[in-house]
C-alpha cells in the first residue's frame, strides 16, 4: 500500500496560511482519490477535504470556503492549501492517498 509523506506544518498565527503537501512513497503514482484528515488533542481524527480524479471535491463545513485540496506534479502529489486559520485548526493533518496507509502527520499549530 501506498504511504503518503505530509510536510509543510508549522506554527502560523490566527489568519494565517500554510500549504501542507503529501507525497507518495512510490513512483510512478497517481492520485484517484485523497483525504486530508485532521486529529486534535483529545479528538477523534476528523475529515477536513476529499479530491477525486473524476473532479468531485468536498470540504467538511468548518473549512469550507477557506482550505483548498488540490493535485501537483500530473496527479504525483497532493495539496491542502489552509487560508484564514484559526486555533480551531490546530491538529496533526494526514493525508491518504488511494485508500493507502497512513503517513506519520504533520503538526499545524495556529497561535499568537
């Protein structure tokens, strides 16, 4: 199974953006479908974003109109670019890619 690598977490403070990536540990490789998940301290690991190659896309409620998920590199990798970021984002972030494994996570910590 395919395991993603995420990178691009870091500390941002409130209305700030990040661009997590996700990257597969193959080549060649080709996204049909990903999600991006997050898991805050405490919390049950949420679904933030979905992409599939047939062009649908959703966003859970709470992102919506902020986050955008997208595809680099002819399909290669994946994207969640964060926009306006709140405290509430705060959250490790995986992604998965085909129905794969999942990758180690990267942290996003939004603070002043």
């Amino acid at each position: 199974q395919v395991q993603p690598v995420e990178s691009g977490g870091g500390l941002v403070q409130p209305g700030g953006s990040l661009r997590l990536s996700c990257v597969p540990n193959r080549r060649p490789f080709s996204i049909s479908t990903m999600g991006w998940y997050r898991q805050a301290p405490g919390k049950q690991r949420e679904l933030v974003a979905t992409y599939s190659s047939d062009g649908r896309i959703t966003y859970a409620s709470s992102v919506k109109g902020r986050f955008t998920i997208g595809t680099d590199n002819a399909q290669y990798s994946g994207y969640l670019q964060m926009n306006s970021l709140q405290a509430e984002d705060t959250a490790v972030y995986y992604c998965l890619l085909n129905f794969g494994s999942w990758g180690q996570g990267t942290q996003v910590t939004v603070s002043s």
